[in-house]
C-alpha cells in the first residue's frame, strides 16, 4: 500500500475510525467556538461604542427612562454595556419606586443587583469555553486511545501472516501513528484557543466592570442631588434630578472603555 491519507483511512479498522472521527469533530467544534466567540466579543465592542455615543447627553441630563428605552432597542441588543446599564437603572428605578419597602437606599439595592447580574455578563461571556479546555485536555488521551488501537491492529497483522515483516505491521504503526498526531493536531490548537480567549474575555470583563462601577459612581450622585432637592418637589423631578455643574456625571468616562 502507497502511504497516503485515503490509503490509511481505507486500511484503518472501524474501532480507529470511530476515534478519528471523534477527534475531527472535536476539532471541528473548537473551531465553532474560536469563530462564534470572537464575532459575538467584536460585535458587542462595536454596539457598546455606538451606545455610549447614543446616551452621552441623557446621561449628562440624567434621563433615566431614555437612557433605558435606548437601551432595550434591538440596535444595541448585542451590547453587554447597553444590557449592564439597562439592568442597574431599572433596578435603581424600581428602589425608588419601593423605597418605603426595606431599610436599603435606593443606590445600595442598584449595586447588589448589578453585582449579581455582572456574574450573569461574565457568564455569558465565558459561554463556550469549556468546550476549547474539555478538547485541550481529552484530545491527547483519544489520540492515545487511538495509537492502542493501532498497536493492537499490528499484532493482529504480525499473527495474520504469521511473521513479523514491515508488511504485516504497517499498516497498524501507520495507523497508530496517524491517531496521535490527530490527536495533538485537535488539543494543541484548542489549548492556544482556549488561553487567547481567556485573555480577551478577561480585558473585555474588566472593560466592563470599570463601567458599572462607573454607573454606580453615577447613581451616586444623582442620590446625593435627590436628597438635595427641595422636599416639597414631586417625586418624579426627585428621582431625576437637574445635573448640578459641581457633581459631573461620570458615566461617560466608564463607557470610553467601550470605545477604547
């Protein structure tokens, strides 16, 4: 027999096929992943940018409910920051429409809700992941498998012939030998995936959460200037409050992370 892919493949027993085909659709499938994770991470980045830009002057006017309805338009749902400052002001919103419920202020009850709703983000971030570690770390052991079954296959060639010549083992070392480099060629690739984007994903988390702490820092002030007010104004102008010129909004410099 020639030694060429097709020939092996044709030589190769139905236990070496199964492991071949294992390995290739693992390395298909970090492939999946790799792809689907950086067009969801570039496609996020390049919504927040428009975001931020969208809601800079509601956000300077404090106008919470056109920062959330801007927010929730289907331009902008594939922004995590859009999602983030959705989810706060909402939940700020209703603390202060239930402030009378509960011995938390208002911007104490946003910040725990956006503490566990930034898991959520990380979460989905890291959505995906698992596939490129599980790949990196079996990959190596199928292949392993694989060279097993190869060996095997050469003994039964050596008892076949009844002799122990290059011919009657060939074809099961070249077997052998194919299944452990398929299986480097999946796990290598999948463990420099599985790194790269945990790096990406980590910069793209901390990007995000120097904006909700941003936002934190915001609702903070719009806290102080509701206490502020005049307490024989209505609660719709205490709960947005006029900018004041001393207590800049900051929200724009923890979205100028998205737009790095």
């Amino acid at each position: 027999m020639s030694f060429n892919f097709a020939d092996i493949w044709a030589h190769m027993g139905v236990p070496a096929m199964i492991i071949a085909g294992v390995l290739m659709t693992f390395g298909l499938a970090s492939l999946t992943v790799f792809v689907e994770r950086m067009f969801t991470l570039r496609r996020s980045r390049a919504a927040s940018r428009q975001f931020a830009a969208a809601v800079g002057a509601d956000v300077k006017a404090a106008r919470i409910d056109a920062i959330i309805a801007r927010a929730a338009t289907p331009a902008y749902k594939h922004a995590h920051l859009a999602h983030i400052v959705r989810s706060a002001l909402q939940a700020y919103q209703h603390a202060l429409e239930t402030a009378d419920i509960g011995g938390l202020p208002p911007a104490e009850r946003s910040r725990r809700h956006l503490e566990r709703f930034m898991e959520e983000v990380g979460t989905d971030l890291r959505r995906g992941t698992s596939v490129l570690a599980s790949v990196g770390s079996t990959a190596p052991f199928i292949g392993l498998l694989g060279t097993v079954v190869g060996i095997i296959s050469a003994f039964q060639g050596i008892a076949a012939t009844g002799s122990g010549g290059l011919s009657a083992v060939s074809a099961g070392i070249s077997e052998a030998l194919i299944e452990t480099a398929l299986g480097l060629a999946v796990a290598i690739p999948a463990v420099l995936v599985f790194n790269y984007l945990s790096n990406v994903i980590a910069r793209e988390e901390l990007l995000l959460q120097h904006s909700a702490g941003e936002l934190l820092d915001t609702i903070d002030d719009w806290e102080e200037r509701r206490a502020a007010a005049p307490s024989g104004a209505t609660p719709e102008r205490r709960a947005t409050p006029e900018p004041a010129a001393a207590k800049p909004v900051r929200l724009e410099t923890a979205i100028a992370g998205a737009r790095a």
